[in-house]
C-alpha cells in the first residue's frame, strides 16, 4: 500500500530532515557524484506535469559491494519497464515505439504548433506509462489531428495502423480504470489485466471457486496473472518466465541472481532467491513465502520493492501492477522515527475501534526513513513518498510489516514547490501560519501514521474473506481511508510530543486538520475537469472523510462553510470535536473491514466520495487558472554508470543525472525494450 504526494496541494512541502551517516566508518568505494549544495531539482514542464530530478544521499558511505547491489537491484527493476507499459493498455507498446519513432527521425519542421504538441503528448504518454492518464485514467487527448500523425508516420517510415492509430483519436477505451457504480467495471476498463469480454461477474465467479490450501493464510489470486476466455472458458496467463511476460522476467532474474550474490546477509540472501524462484515458477505460495522471509529480513542498509503488488488498477483488486523501488536506509532519520513502530501497540490499545477489531498484538512493525536509488514500473515516473507491505492480511497480522518513507523524494518536492496556492484558499491568517510553522511536520507525521499505524492496525473478523473479495471495488479507498483517518485521529494527540516526535502537538495537529480538509473539500479538485465525478481511490477517501465529518458536524458548527467576496473557505471551529468526529469514522471503516459490510462501504463512498458539488468546482478552477504551476509532479532517476577493471569487474561507480525527460526515456526504450509489441 502506498501513499502519493499531491506537490500542489502540498502547498509549502513536506519537512525535509537532512541525511546524516551515524554508522562508523567503512571501506568505501570511490565515487564521483554529481550532487551538491546548488543542485537543479527541476527538469521540464509539460502538460499538468513537473519533472524533478533526485539526488541519492548516502551513496558515497555504501561500500563497493554494497553499491554493487544497489546496482543489481535498479538494473532489475528497469528489466520489467515494459511490463507495466502493457498491463495498462493492450496498444501501449505498440503505439510508444512508433511515436518514438517519430520522435527520433522525423527531419521535418520542429517550430510548428502541431509538432510542439505532438511532443507534448509523447511525453505525457512516457509519464503515464501509457496513453491513459497516471492519474485520473481518463485518456490522454492529443492537441494535433490525425492527418497530421499520419504525415508524420509517412515521413519516418512508421507504421501504426488499424485500432492502435485509432484509438488515439476515438472515444473507445476512454478509461483505464472505471469504478462507477452500476457499470460493468471489468468489461469498461481498458487496463489490460483482463481479455476481451471478460466481465465482473466472470471474475468473481472464478475466484470464488478458488480455495487456499490453508484458510488462514489465503493465497493472493489473481496477484500474477491475466484472466482470459479461450473457447468460452477462463483461464488465467501467469506472468513467469515461460509464461506471459517470460522475456523481461527472465531478464529480472538474471540481475536479481546477480544482487543475490551481493547480499548484506543470509535473511537477505534467502529472500531474494524465493522472489527469484516465484519468477520463475508463478507459483503464490511462493510469494507468501517471499514476503514472509522479505518482512522478517530488516537488517542491512538496502532494500527493495520488486513485483507485481499494487493492485489499485484492478477495478476489482486482484492483479497487481509490476513496480519495483530500491532504496537505502536513512540511519538517522529512521532512528528518530523508530519511536512510532516501538509503540505499535499503545497506539491499538488507545484507538477508537470496537474491542473485537483490535489486534492483541502488534507484531513486526518496522519503520524507516529510506533514499531512493532508483524505481521503475508503476512507481516510476510517478512515485509514492511512502509505502507499506506487504498486504496480505495474515502475514501483516503474522510477521509484520515494512513501512518506509522516500525521504529524497520528499526533499525533491520541498525544494521544486511553491506556496502561492496556498495563500489563495486559507481562510485566514490564523491558517496560514500554522501551516506554514507546522505543516511539513504534520504532512511528514501523517505520512509515517498512515503507513506505520495505519495500516497495520485492526483485524478481520474470524471467517471474513479479504476486502478484495468482500468490499470488492470500493476495497481500496477504504483502506486508503481507514489509513488515514488512523493518522488524522493520532496526530491530535499529546503522545505525539510525549514521544518526542513535536514540540507542539496542538499546534501540529490542526495544522494537519486544516490541511486535510482544505484540500479534502476544495482544492484537489484542481485534478478533475469541469462535470467529472471522482474515480481514484485516494482522491476519493480525502473527498469522503471530509465531506462525512463535514456533514456530521454541522450541528456543532464543528467546520464552517464561509463565503467571502465570492469565494468559498472551510474554517475548523472546534477541533476536538474533529477529532471525535475522525475517531466516529474510524470506528465505522474498520467494522466495515473487519466485517465485509460492502453495502456499508457503497453508501458512504458514493454518498460522500464520488459525486462533485459542480458550483464549487467551477469556482475553484477559476481562482487556479492564475497559477502556473503543474499539478502533478515525477522524477528521472539518476543513472548508475559502473566502471570497469581489467578484468572487466565493477571497480566503482559515477552517478550521472538525465539532462532531459526525453533522454532518458528514449535510452530506457533502446536498453530494457524486453517484450514484443503485442503480449
């Protein structure tokens, strides 16, 4: 499970901790990095979209072989690039290595509108994965006409014919995801998890007859496949080597073989050669067996996020989309914030949950503050800034969790923001300054509360199957919000300073409920055009929460809708009662988890998260238009260049930054292009 940054509702960032090495010193490899104290941040500019770059703090006090499987480990990752290009959408590769085709012989003229745009909606297409937005997955719409792509096609030599030129143009597949109630959500997805005329009903009804050796430890399926119909019948394309996908996961195995060898220790060691045998074999049990031993291997300065795990572009939550992170342990950071994994179980005991939704006992909690080195798949070029896995409920409530923030990645975004927005939708002055005293702490601490508390926290219900299968597409925003509301309901809370963690809690905390709800009821529909409904599951969780505790307050005056000169503020009066009103809410998600109350989950997702009061929308678009900048912001990962001996052995390392966002897709499609066109 992840958390996103939305950078313009950030407003004036997240804290940035600075990245100081505690550890005594090693042998270290020679290396020549690129950063410093004047390093550029921003890339490019294009569409909705801001491209930043990251710097990799702690390189320089990794040894060499402990560099070497950093290296291994990105090499992986970028090996499988291809595979979430085709899970979103069945013409995506066909349609990317024509356009860049294009993109690199056309010798026409480069001054013209046409072209200028045709380069624009490249490079939201590389952005997204895919034609379909990262984001809303409405479908990318191109500013040239079709006349003039295929002039340009002609002048390359290019072909692109029949439904993947088309479907650049037309209104078919217009959604990679579709969650609205009463359609279809299979058969109006363009996600490529599923073939042609599969629909909800189909699915649910194989999985149903799909039974786990062990109830209690029930298998992830669906986790690593594509559901088809041959003949009338399903059938499910595992993604292994052999099977759907084999070329870049054979490539994906060869490196990981690679890192293997390189391990920091055996608890390491062994868990990567179980991800290697699921590879190979398909076979989910053998990734229960790879998460249990990668959760239980927390020693060591690197570690990894490498699979087919999220499965927020399922409309229905089976598949997971391939993604991987690799990242290096902040030691003084993660130090710092050890504090909140240590008090787990304080943290269950005190919360707000029915007695029977509570864990007994709180296990494997792990939290660390971590710097990126390198990411592909869906975590790339749009990144998380933190996650927790694995998520399978039984292992969580088992062995534990791993919970990380991407420190750099915050870093990133603190230094390339900008704060105008806010000035424009705070209510007052009063607001204004405890977000611009407290905010970043109080993003920071909700982001650390979500995944390390949030999380982890509650049970099911005995004999209750997964919320996949039991909240079915509303499965994710629930978590998402059930998550957060953990977070929102402790981050007004005195153990927060008891811990050492704020020097005000007060202060923090409604620095934390200002901006929830600033952003919750007003200004993330910057995202949504004019009439659109909210389809993506953490923009809806911030909508629904909102929106309910809004509603049940109102007797209380607990927030109050202000209008003033025509536009629209949200002030907290009471944020005690606000904080009881989380507490109310949380309560309900998670009985709503615990016992598979999907008709609960409908009615308060669709009545408080889905629909778009239209007024207020028009009226916040108009107050945005005089900001420039995007709404949306992704990174170009640093490249790890190995140099050689004699002996053609690793001898050290530079690390070299992307002079542009084309550059490195393009070198990304000429080095890791592993699967044909058509998968």
């Amino acid at each position: 499970m992840k958390k996103t940054l939305f950078i313009a509702m950030a407003m004036s960032g997240l804290l940035f901790f600075s990245c100081k090495d505690n550890q005594p010193e090693k042998d270290v490899a020679q290396v020549e990095n690129t950063t410093s104290t004047e390093f550029d941040y921003n890339v490019e500019t294009f569409g909705d979209v801001k491209v930043l770059r990251y710097q990799i703090p702690g390189w320089d006090k990794l040894t060499l072989k402990e560099q070497k499987l950093v290296y291994y480990l990105t090499q992986a990752g970028l090996e499988g690039r291809d595979i979430m290009w085709d899970q979103n959408y069945r013409h995506n590769l066909t349609i990317r290595k024509a356009l860049e085709n294009v993109y690199a012989n056309y010798k026409g003229d480069k001054t013209t509108e046409d072209w200028k745009n045709f380069e624009t909606y490249l490079k939201r297409v590389w952005f997204s994965n895919g034609i379909h937005h990262h984001y809303s997955n409405d479908k990318l719409k191109p500013d040239f006409s079709s006349e003039y792509l295929k002039q340009l096609l002609t002048d390359t030599n290019t072909t692109l014919e029949g439904e993947a030129f088309e479907v650049i143009f037309n209104d078919k597949d217009s959604k990679k995801v579709n969650q609205a109630k009463g359609v279809d959500n299979v058969a109006e997805s363009a996600v490529n998890f599923y073939g042609p005329n599969v629909t909800n009903k189909d699915v649910e009804s194989f999985y149903a007859k799909k039974k786990s050796p062990n109830p209690k430890k029930p298998l992830s399926f669906g986790l690593n496949s594509k559901l088809v119909k041959e003949n009338g019948e399903l059938k499910e394309l595992v993604y292994k080597s052999g099977g759907l996908y084999g070329p870049a996961i054979d490539k994906i195995i060869g490196w990981l073989e690679k890192a293997q060898g390189v391990a920091e220790n055996k608890a390491q060691g062994d868990a990567i050669g179980l991800l290697i045998e699921y590879y190979k074999t398909g076979d989910l049990q053998k990734w229960d067996d790879y998460n249990v031993a990668w959760t239980a291997a927390t020693e060591g300065n690197i570690d990894y996020i490498n699979s087919f795990i999220e499965v927020y572009n399922d409309p229905l939550g089976y598949r997971g989309s391939y993604e991987t992170i690799v990242q290096i342990k902040d030691f003084d950071m993660s130090e710092k914030m050890a504090v909140l994994s240590e008090n787990a179980q304080w943290f269950e005991d005190n919360s707000p949950l029915m007695d029977e939704h509570k864990k007994d006992s709180v296990v494997g909690v792990t939290y660390k503050v971590v710097n990126v080195a390198g990411e592909a798949g869906d975590a790339s070029p749009s990144t998380p800034i933190g996650v927790n896995l694995p998520n399978a409920n039984w292992i969580r409530a088992a062995v534990g969790s791993k919970s990380v923030s991407l420190g750099n990645i915050i870093e990133s975004y603190n230094n390339a923001g900008s704060t105008g927005r806010l000035k424009e939708f705070v209510n007052d002055e009063e607001e204004l300054e405890l977000e611009e005293k407290y905010g970043q702490q109080a993003d920071k601490l909700h982001t650390a509360l979500h995944e390390v508390i949030g999380h982890a926290s509650g049970q099911l219900n005995p004999g209750v199957g997964e919320t996949k299968e039991t909240l079915k597409n509303y499965a994710s925003t629930l978590e998402e919000g059930r998550a957060d509301l953990v977070g929102l309901y402790y981050l007004y809370n005195p153990k927060l300073q008891e811990l050492g963690l704020v020097d005000d809690w007060k202060k923090v905390g409604m620095a934390a409920y200002d901006g929830y709800i600033r952003n919750g009821l007003m200004t993330q529909l910057i995202r949504l055009n004019l009439g659109d409904d909210v389809e993506e599951a953490h923009m809806r969780n911030r909508q629904w929460v909102s929106a309910w505790v809004f509603e049940k307050g109102k007797a209380d005056n607990v927030i109050e809708k202000i209008t003033r000169d025509g536009k629209t503020y949200y002030n907290i009066n009471d944020y005690d009662k606000l904080h009881d009103l989380f507490g109310e809410l949380l309560r309900e998600t998670q009985r709503i988890k615990s016992e598979g109350d999907y008709a609960a989950v409908e009615n308060l997702v669709e009545t408080y998260g889905v629909k778009v009061d239209q007024n207020l929308h028009k009226e916040i678009l108009e107050r945005n238009k005089q900001f420039t900048s995007a709404p949306y912001s992704g990174f170009v990962n640093p490249v790890l260049v190995p140099k050689m001996d004699d002996n053609g052995e690793i001898e050290s390392f530079t690390i070299e930054q992307p002079n542009t966002f084309a550059e490195q897709m393009l070198f990304y499609s000429k080095n890791y292009s592993n699967l044909p066109a058509v998968n």
